[in-house]
C-alpha cells in the first residue's frame, strides 16, 4: 500500500485537520490549476476541484471557507450557487442540474489521500 500512495496518491492533510461541519480549501498540485476544497461531515469527507461549473470560478468566500451559513451547502462566492455537499450537485443557481467535480479519496492512517492527478 505504501508504494500506491507514493506513486499515485498524494496527501491532502490529516482527517483531522478538518473539524466535523467546517471545510478546507488546498492548492493546486504542483502543475496544476484548480485547487480542492473537502467538506467533513461527522466520519465523511467529500473533496471537490475547487471550480464552479458554471465558469470555473474558485468557490470560496475566503480562504477555505466554503459552506452556507448554516454549513448545510456548498456555496459559490462569485454567483451564490449552492450544491449538495454529498455529491456536489447545483440545486440553486446558473449551473443547476450540474455538479463539482468529486475527487476521490483514500484515508489511511489518519491521512487522507487523493490522486497526484487530482485538480490537474
């Protein structure tokens, strides 16, 4: 497993760094673009590219903040379109019916990993 994560895997942060209701925002891999940002909610944690669909935007309001007020949706900053956190869909806004772009992730001892290519 050690070698997986090292070739295609890369650590976003500690599953912890990221408290229960809140989001964090990440930069680009290196060569990339688009940076992730990750919702935690309770023993999940659901990583997006940190693009809105709609015109590929970065999401947060301020930096690593993402989520509504009452921390139940993902929110654009630019035209105040929100999205499931579950599964990144628009439910409200110009890009509605589409949806972020999910990563996907591992978590292995308390890190949590995403592929090298993620965000590219």
């Amino acid at each position: 497993m050690e070698d997986l994560i090292e070739r295609d895997l890369r650590a976003l942060c500690k599953f912890d760094d990221i408290k229960d209701g809140t989001s964090a925002g990440f930069p680009p891999a290196p060569g990339g673009f688009n940076g992730l940002m990750a919702v935690r909610q309770g023993d999940d944690v659901y990583v997006y590219v940190n693009s809105c669909p709609h015109v590929g935007t970065p999401l947060d309001w301020t930096p690593g903040r993402f989520l509504s007020a009452n921390g139940k949706r993902i929110i654009c900053a630019t035209h105040g379109a929100e999205f499931q956190i579950e599964n990144g869909m628009c439910t409200l806004g110009p890009c509605q019916g589409e949806a972020l772009e999910k990563v996907a992730i591992q978590i292995q001892d308390g890190t949590i990993y995403v592929p090298q290519d993620a965000g590219l």
